[in-house]
C-alpha cells in the first residue's frame, strides 16, 4: 500500500513539473522535449516524443537513464527509422502492460533489428496521442525495462492527462501566434497606412469618437488650417461655428459615405487676412470591431487653382462675349450709318439714268462703282463678323456651277471693263452642285475680283470647271503679280494683305478670300491658292461636292422688257433722310406708282389714314418713334390692317431681319437698294397679298 502511494507521488509530482515545463516554454518543440526528460526515470525507463511535420515522423527527444543506451538507440533509428505509429492513424491511446517476445519481433524489419530491441528487455509499453485543432499532432511514448516495473491503468491515465495538456498548451501557443501574427500584420499595415498618409499628397485625417478627436493627421491636412498642430485636438477647434460638421454628423449617424466638390472654404488661420479656398472632399465611416461607426476618415484635395483659373476663364469668355457684342453692334451701326448716305445716292443715279440716259454717263458711271465699292467693303466687314460668330446661314439649292460663275463675273465687271481685262471662260452646262447660290456667286465675285486688282491692265484671266471625282473644281487663273512663297500660307487669313505700295491702288480690307475659304468650307468645299512666285501669276482653286442630275428642267428667269406701265398701289415712303426719301420716292414714281412721303412716324401714320397706301417702306432708324412702333400702329389704323410691310434699313444682321418678321414685316431690304429690287418686292408681296385674299 505504501509502495503504491509513494507511486502515485511519484506520478503526481511528474504531472506538476511537466505542466511547469508546458507552461514555462514558448517554443513547442522544446516544450515537448521537455517531457522526455522529465519522465525518466520517475515513471518510464524510456521516453520518446515524436511529431508529424510535412508529412513525415520527427523525433523531438528521446531520454534513458543511460547515455550509452541513448547512443546505441539512435545509432539504430539512423540504420533503422522509425516505424509510422499506428496511433497517429487511430488517433487512440495504446497500452501494453506485458509485452510479449512474440509482440517485439513484429517490430523487427530483420533478425539483426529483433536482437537490438530484444536486448533492450523493454517490459511494459504506453502511447498517448497529442493534438492539436482535433488532428494528432504527436506521440509520446513510454517504456519500461530495466526497473522492471509494469505500466498500469494509472499510468495510462497519468500520460492521457499529460497529453491533454501538452495539446492544450499547444492549442494555446497557436492561437498567441496567430494572435500575435494578427498584431505584427496590423501593426505593419498601421505603419504602412501611416506612412502612406504621410507622403500622400492629398490631406488626410481621421477623427475617432463622439467628440470627433483628431487621431491621424498628415502634413497637407494641418497646412490646410495654417500649419497648426491638430493631434488630439477636437473637430471644434478648426471649425468653431460648426459650419463644416454636417456632412460629417450625417456620415456619423447613417454610415453612409459624402462626396463633395469644390466647397469653399474661407479663413484667416494665419492672421493675415480672410482668405477662400476650394476643395473636392470625401468623408468615409470607420467602423470599430462591433461594426459601429466611430469615427470617419476625412480626405480632401484643394482645387483652388483649378476653380480660381476656370472662374477667369470664364470672366474672359463674357468679357469676350460682351466684346463680341458690342463689336457687333457697333458693326451694325456703321453697316446702317454707312449704308444710309449711300442709299441716296445709288437711286439718285438710277433716276438720272432714267431721266437723261445719255447724260454724264461718264460720272454716273465713276460714281456708282465707287458706291458699290463701299457696299462691298461693308458687306465684307459684316460678313465676316458673321462667319465668326458661325451664324451664316446657307439657303442650298441644286444649282449648275455656270450659272453662279456667270453671276459672280457679273458683280466682278465694272472692275474687269475698269482695267481692261480679256476673260475667258471654259464651263461647260451639267456641274451640278447643292449650294446657296447668292453665297456661291460671292465666291466667284470674290476670286475675279481679286484677280483683276492684282493683274495689271490688259492682263489675262481665265476661269475653268471640270468634273474631279466626286467634286466640281473651278480654276481661277490670272497672269498677275503672282505670290511669294513665305505668303502663300497667309493669303486667305483675314485682314492679310500682300505688300502693298503707299498709294494702296489694289484698295480693299483683306477680307475677300478669307470670306471665300469660309464659305467654300461652310459648303463643305475646300480651296487652294497656287502660284510660282512673283511676276508669274496666280491660280485659285475651289472643289465642291458634285450632285447626279435629276432629270428636271431647270427654269429659265428672264427680266421683263418695256416702257414701266401704270400701277394702282399707292405706296407710302417714310424716312428721316430727306435725300433717301425723295430719291426713292422720285424713283417708284418714274416707275409708274403712286407714292406718299413722310419724314417721320406721326406725318407717315396722318398720310396713311387719309390715303391708306398699298404698301408701306419704312426706315427702321426713325427718331421718336421707330419703324417696329410705327408699323404697329399703322396696322391698327382703321382701314391700313392690310397694309404690306417692307422694312427699309441699314441694319442687315440675322437677327434684324428676324426682328422685322416677328413684327410683321413681309420683307426686310439692307440700304442701299436698287430700283429693281424695291420694284420686284412690291411685286412678289402684293402678289401674295391677293393670292391670300382671293375666294377658294
């Protein structure tokens, strides 16, 4: 009885320091060696403890009271390794309190290995199972035989408990490792994020808590605040109005991220006076491990040069656009203070024409190119401002190119008979283009004209039009000045003009072939300008898209022959200019009208009550009352609600003729303006007028 309680001492005792051992190791593999040890020779002769790593068997110790036996052991494990213990299979302890000769020499791979292990007299045998996360991790062993002594069930149960706190402490060194892992891993990517937030270029700052305290802060986000020192600071420190903590508050509340762009912010952090700056910002929730928000991650981008050179940007475009408009009415201006002396003096000359054909035709003839010259410069001037702002408007018809060339050599012709020019033209019928044919003639009038100023007197131009492709090419040649090679690129930029002597005799702005390309390209047309220099002439070429033909006839327009006859519309002339008013009143009546002259609207809307005229011109430009009010209340005088319009102005922008429409105008005619063309207004609108009042 006594033998067995100092036993079970024994055994107690061993327990204790095997758990001291467990506890006291943070290497596993050493703590398991340390069992070895300790169990030699209190309750085994032989201890060994092996392991399964990358799938093969481990020895970690292996412990006798004998050295030299240790020795010869492992001697033997070298020559013979170690067998795979079937209780890493099973899993299950084994127990063997006698072991049989018969049991050894299963173990034997031969009879040399069966008479070293029977020489060792090995007597009773234990193996326990350690685990770890439910896999069997090891063995530990027992043995006993020189001592003579049999393992019993208590020692069975002895290496059972050892084993289950050998796999406890290793359940628990793997989860400190892990643990410990997890806080290198987070302390590593802490680090890496702090020395992200650090370099970033963008300011960054993390606030944590109810009261929103600054936690992380790198340098751009504190140089934003005026370089102040914000760790550890409340959110109210840089914000003590609370003007900036809504969006913010509302990430707090809803977990939901904020986007922002260019919110202005304005401060005097550093004491020198109030300043606004602009920043794109973004405010994410942080979540702690319950998953709650507390805190958000703030990152911002200051945008000020950005938003500050945008905002001139666009102070320069409606600087711009104030420029361009004013540029544009002060174009309409001149186009109407220009066009309405010249106005006067075009149907003066037409009625001396009429009253007297054979009379001073030499000076009729000087002054009337020269006004057209000023029409054409003002024109020029307009047209170009409109190409600019893109508000030419094309009216395309399907058109013969002989046809616009014609009239374009026609507008050119006082220039041609002036310096005796010989022209030849070579265009056959059939080029057939889609195209606005009073832009398209402007092309051609422009190309002839300025191929006759640059070609001295007698010289020679020629025209051609050939079919290219799917284009209609038009060659103007000329056997002038020529053109240098350095200009040839500038020659249709607008306001170029090649060298010129003092006396400017070629005259002109610079704006005729600049208003070529951009019509030609309005048309979809593209233009070239050749020459081989100076002395050698110059060529201009045009290509325009070419169309089929379709089949139809074209009309033929032929103008009327004959003395004027009488006619029954009583047409009313209302202008401030007394020259415009006789001469075009002088010239309706040499052409078989009735007309009535006022100088102003309350004389103009006496004369219409009492004579109720057909048709009424009016200047738009009247003093008091101006042409728009004055055709208003004419149509509201009893027995003129069916007088016909017609808006006779300087004023020619789109926008003025779409002015005069809206206010019932049925036409709009540009100062100055031929005879034939008032004649043929009053033609076609009195056409229209008994057109509508005819019974269907």
């Amino acid at each position: 009885m006594a033998a067995r309680d100092q036993h079970e001492q024994v055994r107690l005792s061993f327990i204790a320091d095997a758990i001291e051992a467990l506890t006291r190791s943070t290497n596993d593999q050493e703590t398991l060696a340390s069992i070895a040890r300790i169990a030699v020779p209190r309750i085994a002769d032989w201890c060994t403890v092996d392991i399964v790593e990358h799938h093969r068997i481990k020895r970690l110790a292996m412990a006798h009271i004998d050295p030299a036996k240790i020795v010869f052991m492992e001697q033997l494990d070298r020559r013979y390794p170690p067998r795979t213990p079937r209780i890493l299979e099973t899993g299950e302890p084994e127990w063997i309190p006698q072991i049989e000769p018969g049991w050894l020499d299963a173990w034997g791979v031969d009879e040399e290995y069966r008479r070293a292990l029977r020489s060792l007299q090995l007597r009773s045998y234990v193996a326990v199972p350690i685990k770890r996360r439910g896999s069997v991790y090891g063995v530990i062993t027992l043995w006993t035989a020189e001592s003579a002594r049999t393992l019993d069930e208590a020692d069975l149960a002895t290496a059972i408990r050892l084993a289950s706190r050998a796999s406890l402490v290793l359940e628990n060194s793997l989860l400190t490792a892990e643990i410990e892992r997890a806080r290198e891993r987070t302390s590593a990517e802490r680090d890496r994020f702090l020395q992200f937030v650090s370099s970033a270029p963008v300011a960054i700052a993390i606030l944590r808590g109810p009261e929103l305290i600054f936690e992380v802060i790198n340098e751009p986000f504190e140089r934003t605040f005026g370089g102040r020192h914000l760790q550890s600071l409340e959110q109210v420190a840089v914000d003590p109005t609370g003007g900036h903590i809504a969006e913010i508050h509302q990430t707090m509340t809803t977990g939901m991220p904020f986007r922002g762009s260019e919110r202005a912010i304005t401060y005097d952090w550093e004491g020198r006076g109030a300043k606004t700056r602009y920043f794109d910002y973004a405010v994410t929730p942080l979540h702690n491990a319950a998953r709650v928000v507390d805190g958000v991650l703030l990152l911002s981008i200051d945008v000020t040069e950005q938003v500050v050179a945008r905002q001139k940007l666009d102070d320069a475009r409606r600087q711009a656009e104030l420029a361009n408009r004013a540029k544009d009415e002060f174009l309409a201006m001149l186009g109407h203070e220009l066009r309405n002396p010249l106005a006067p003096i075009l149907t003066a000359l037409e009625l001396m024409a009429l009253r007297s054909p054979e009379a001073h035709v030499r000076e009729r003839t000087v002054i009337e190119r020269q006004v057209r010259h000023v029409v054409r410069l003002v024109d020029d001037l307009l047209d170009v401002s409109r190409i600019t702002r893109g508000t030419i408007q094309l009216h395309r018809e399907d058109l013969d190119i002989a046809d616009c060339i014609t009239k374009g050599i026609e507008i050119a012709s006082p220039l041609l008979e002036e310096r005796h020019h010989q022209l030849t033209v070579m265009v056959s019928r059939g080029l057939l283009v889609s195209a606005d044919p009073v832009r398209l003639a402007q092309i051609f009038a422009n190309l002839v004209t300025n191929a006759a100023k640059y070609t001295e007197p007698n010289g020679q131009i020629s025209i051609t039009a050939a079919r290219e492709g799917d284009l209609v090419a038009i060659h103007v040649h000329d056997s002038g000045v020529g053109i240098s090679p350095e200009v040839l690129p500038s020659v249709f930029d607008r306001f170029y003009q090649g060298s010129q002597a003092l006396d400017r005799a070629q005259g002109g702005l610079g704006l005729g072939l600049a208003i070529v390309r951009s019509l030609v390209e309005l048309h979809g047309g593209k233009v070239a300008a050749i020459s081989e220099g100076p002395g050698k002439g110059s060529e201009f070429a045009v290509w325009l898209p070419a169309i089929e033909l379709d089949g139809h006839p074209r009309p033929e327009i032929t103008a009327p022959d004959g003395p004027h006859p009488v006619r029954h519309e009583k047409i009313l002339v209302v202008d401030d200019n007394a020259d415009a008013l006789n001469m075009l009143a002088d010239g309706l009546e040499q052409r078989g009208f009735a007309t009535y002259r006022a100088h102003d609207a309350p004389s103009a809307l006496a004369i219409a009550a009492e004579f109720q005229p057909t048709v009424a011109l009016l200047d738009i430009g009247l003093p008091v009352m101006d042409g728009y009010e004055l055709a208003r209340r004419l149509r509201e005088t009893k027995g003129n609600e069916r007088v016909q319009l017609v808006a006779v102005t300087g004023y020619g922008q789109p926008s003025d003729i779409q002015r005069s429409r809206d206010a019932g105008f049925a036409a709009h005619l540009v100062k100055p303006i031929s005879l034939e063309t008032v004649n043929a207004t009053i033609d076609a609108i009195t056409a229209a007028s008994h057109e509508a009042a005819a019974p269907t």
